[in-house]
C-alpha cells in the first residue's frame, strides 16, 4: 500500500504494545483495515471545526460521583478459584524480574 | 574544565485518605490480608463500571488549593495503557489532557533563601496492586491487589530544583502540608508517599535541557538526597569523560551506594492514553470549590507565622512544635488550655507552654503517619503548668511531676497532694531553713558580708537542700537576703 495512512511498521509496532503476534498477512489485512478507518475520519477535514471543543465522551453528561462509604468486597477464596494458580492468597503469574 | 548545572524536577505519588478506593467501595486500610479488599471493579472483572469517589476527587481539589494551583472545573479521566501484572486492566485510569490541578507552586527555603518551584499538574488516578517476589515458589510473581485502585494524586513539578537539598526541601515541605491538610498520612516506608526525580545536567549558562535520567523507588528523604547528589556526580562524570548520558530509569541502591539502571523498564513508553469511554468527565463548581477551601485546616507555614505573632515563639520553636499535625494541635491544646486557667495573654502561655511540651513531652511521643501518641493529656500539661504558675509548685519539681504523670498516667494536682511536693510559701518554715543555713556556714557568712554578694546563690542552694527542693525560690531569695543584713 503506497499511500496508506499507516504504516505496515506502525502497525505491527502497534501490535506489540498490544501484545499481539500478527502473522505478515494478518498485518497487511489490518494495514487495510486500518487505512479504511482513518480515510473514513479524514472527511472531519472537511469540515470547520476550529469553534468546536474536544470531544471528551461520547455522552453529554457528567461522572456522578459515589459517597465515600465502603461496600462489601468479594470473597478472596471465591475471585481466586477463578485464576489459573493462587499461592499465599494472592494471584500467582509468571514471575516478574526486577532489578535489585 | 566545563561547571555543570543540575536540574531537577519532581513527581510525587501520593496515596489520598479516602476510606474507599477511587472508583469502587474497597477499604483501602492498610495491612488487611492479601486481597481480601477487592471486588470486581478493582480486579477488572468483564461488565464491571468504575465510579469516582467523591471524597477522593475533593482530598485532590484542597491539595490543589493548598499548593496554589489554578482547579480545573472540568477534567477527564484517561486510560494510560500498558501491560504488567499490578494492572489487571491493561491500563491505569489517570489524566492526561485535562487534569484537575494545574500551575501551582511551593515555595521552600534552602540556606535562608526562599525560592519559589512550580507545580506543573496535580492529577487523580488510580495505584496499582502490589507484587510480592519471594513467597511461594520461586518461580512466580503473587499479586495482592487490595492497593490496586486506591486513590493518588500525582504532584509533577517543574524543573526548577537545582541541588539535591532543594530537592529534600520540597518533598519535606510537600510531605508537610499534604499532611496537615489530611490528604496524606506522609509515610514513606508504607509507600503511601512516593517520590521519582527527574535528573540531567548542562553546562552553566546554557538554556537548553540536557538528557535527563529518572530515579524511581526511592523510599527516604535521606535517599533522595543521596541518590540525587550521586546521580549528578555520575552524570559529570560520564559527560566530562567524553560520554553522552542515555535516557533511562535508575533506582537507588543503599547496599551498593550508588544509582543503578533499571534495566527491563526500558520499554518505550507509549502509553497511548485517550479519555476513558467509561468515565464521564468530573465538573466541580466553583461555589463547591469554595466551599471547601473554606473547610480546609490552616496550612503548616500559616500557623508558624500565627504562632510566632500571637504565641511568642521563635520561628526555631514554631518549627519543631509544628512538625506533626497531632503535635501542633495538642501544643494549641495546651496553650489554650493554661491561658484560660491562669488568665495569662496568648504570648506568655505560648511560651511556657511550649518550652516544657519541647523539653519534656516531645521525647515521649511516637508518631505513626498522621497518628500521634502523648504520655498525657494536653489539658494535663496546662494543669501542670498551672500549678507552677500560681506557686504551688516550682519548675524543678514540675518535672519530677510530669515524670510521675507519665508513669502513672496519674492527675498531676493529685501527685502533689499525695507526695506532698507543694512548695513552701510558709514565711515562718523558709525562715526556719535560712536560719539554720546562716549558723552552720559562718565563713560563707563573713565573706558574703565582706562584699562577695555572688555568694547568694551558694546559700539559695542550701536551702533548696534542706527543704528538698520545695521552698518557693523567690521567698527564699528575700528571706536570705534580709536575714543575712540582719545577722
């Protein structure tokens, strides 16, 4: 894709923030897709929208915010049943090296 | 050989003192058992929505207040997205383009000179959970995450810091207010405030920035320093060695002595942030806004000031009375309580007061984050004191007393009574005691007589010996003086 409005190296950098391992064809499908997208939003420059303010939310309203008052937590053994392996209470992953 | 310039710029962590988390109704008390303090929003189960607590944004709008910044009525929250086991989201709520606090300032003072550091943002976002290395197999990271989602508010400052005490200035000035304000408890070693310096160096008179190291982890004042004093001496190094510094993060090793890299972190930092679709944006009027600047306790620096103008203390005492917010309020305690019991003007109150809470109490008291333990009551101190005052007793036996009130936890009127400590005022008992002194020290008699009138100390001491130290001083010092020109 010559004029592509992203990269196949944006992409396949986008997908390894992501975590994700593309094969070269599922990147190039992306890449398509992608492009698709952004041409799609290149109408907006079309558009006047110097006196338009950033839309934050896609709804018109505001957080309503929660008293401070606890509620009750879920059960420790119940949440980590749900998790491949626990040990001393906790979630165990794989283990994460630190420097020190 | 080039001089080096250091700047510095700090970004503090600060966990808030909302009972419950950001966006759930965990507890956020610390030390309960791993995980026992989570629930499907903070553990990021699928459906789950997060809504802000109220008391958390508010905490983060005083400290905005306190530290002079301009609120935001309208912020947005932000997912910051990256991948590490103490997020179970795969991003961390926080705010990027719009947060709640922005151009604040603190203001420090280094060697007497006050220097003014801007503060770029204060924002609101949630922390992570907490890995635990070392417990169970050896092979696996366990993950608590009773932390996660509990509320902080970052404090970035500008690069303003030059010298590693101004950077020690400002996280103890800092660390002060959030305290006295009630927005942090300060303790360090519970990670509950935390600090990353930014560092790089250039050669004096240069404008332009030079490639700045991060210091990450660090959980002492006294670390910070030494990690920045050490991180300058290696850049010099490096550069004045023909090197160029590189971009990373570092942390401070005590073992060692020294910063090291952190290698690992290194990932790019693309934290893609975009405002959460989940969270409607936080408007706060400015009636609210007001409202609670009004709440808000008087500030650490306010109250030195009032305590020097209408208490009567040196700015040295307001200092030390003031260095916890438990400690200052149980001195204003005191001082308003011996005020009201002897009639006396703030000034004369403030002053005893606070030499004996600094000379005698302050080293019984312990101090856990914003929890403080005192030997006695501070209406105790003031009955104490009291009794000195109206003469029933002196200062020297006021000591003994308080030493018993400590241990015994005992009203000091009734240690006087008990152990009969009230002091002599009795004219006729004084005038017993000095008689006796006079007779059994006639060569000190005759020389004091013959003009040696520093002499008069000697006897005053021998008269405190014989009445054991109860004799009113001032009657003692009269009746000596006038027994003696009779003698």
């Amino acid at each position: 894709m010559a004029d592509a409005r992203i990269s196949l190296e944006q992409v396949l950098h986008v997908a390894k923030l992501a975590r994700l391992t593309l094969s070269e064809q599922e990147a190039r499908e992306m890449q398509e897709q992608l492009d698709a997208i952004l041409r799609y939003m290149e109408g907006l420059d079309t558009l006047d929208v110097s006196e338009v303010p950033p839309t934050f939310h896609s709804i018109p309203m505001l957080a309503p915010l929660r008293p401070d008052v606890p509620a009750r937590c879920s059960d420790r053994s119940e949440i980590l049943a749900q998790a491949p392996d626990s040990q001393w209470g906790g979630f165990a992953v794989p283990l994460v090296l630190e420097v020190e | 050989m080039t001089a080096y310039e250091p700047v510095i710029g700090l970004e503090v962590h600060a966990q808030m003192r909302s009972r419950t988390k950001l966006f759930c109704g965990c507890p956020t008390d610390y030390g309960a058992p791993p995980n026992e303090q989570t629930c499907p929003v903070c553990l990021a189960l699928p459906g789950a929505l997060p809504v802000p607590n109220r008391a958390a944004i508010e905490l983060a709008v005083q400290a905005g207040l306190a530290l002079e910044c301009e609120i935001a009525s309208y912020s947005v929250f932000a997912r910051k997205n990256y991948f590490y086991p103490d997020l179970p989201k795969g991003y961390q709520i926080s705010q990027f383009e719009l947060p709640l606090n922005v151009k604040g300032h603190l203001d420090i003072e280094v060697d007497g000179e006050t220097k003014r550091i801007g503060i770029t943002r204060i924002h609101v976002e949630e922390d992570a959970a907490k890995n635990i290395h070392g417990v169970g197999d050896t092979a696996v990271t366990v993950v608590d995450f009773n932390r996660g989602g509990t509320p902080l508010i970052e404090i970035v400052s500008e690069p303003d810091l030059r010298s590693a005490d101004e950077a020690e200035a400002y996280l103890r000035k800092l660390r002060d207010i959030l305290m006295f304000i009630g927005v942090n408890d300060g303790n360090l070693e519970e990670g509950s405030f935390r600090c990353d310096a930014n560092v790089s160096i250039r050669p004096v008179g240069q404008a332009e920035l030079g490639t700045r190291t991060e210091l990450k982890n660090i959980n002492s004042f006294r670390f910070v320093k030494k990690a920045i004093e050490h991180e300058i001496a290696r850049q010099e190094g490096v550069v004045q060695s023909g090197g160029t510094i590189v971009q990373e993060t570092r942390t401070w090793s005590e073992a060692q002595g020294k910063t090291i890299s952190m290698r690992g972190k290194e990932e790019a930092h693309d934290y893609r942030y975009f405002p959460d679709p989940d969270l409607p944006p936080v408007v706060i009027d400015d009636t609210r806004i007001e409202a609670l600047r009004a709440a808000m306790p008087e500030l650490p620096a306010a109250k030195r000031a009032r305590w020097q103008r209408e208490l009567g203390l040196t700015e040295y005492d307001a200092g030390v009375l003031s260095s916890h917010p438990k400690v200052a309020a149980y001195f204003e305690e005191a001082a308003r309580s011996f005020a009201e019991r002897c009639t006396k003007s703030g000034a004369e109150a403030g002053k005893k007061v606070g030499n004996f809470v600094q000379a005698e109490v302050l080293r019984h008291v312990t101090t856990d984050g914003l929890e403080a333990l005192f030997p006695v009551a501070a209406t105790a101190i003031a009955e104490l004191l009291a009794a000195v005052e109206d003469g029933t007793i002196n200062g020297k036996i006021a000591k003994t007393v308080f030493a018993t009130m400590v241990e015994t936890g005992r009203a000091p009127q009734a240690i006087i009574e008990e152990q009969g400590l009230a002091q002599v005022t009795d004219t006729s008992a004084i005038e017993e005691a000095v008689r006796r002194v006079i007779e059994s020290n006639p060569s000190q008699v005759a020389q004091y007589k013959a003009g040696k009138a520093s002499l008069i100390g000697y006897f005053v001491g021998q008269v405190m010996k014989v009445t054991q130290g109860a004799a009113n001083p001032k009657v003692v010092n009269e009746t000596l003086r006038r027994l003696l020109d009779e003698s």
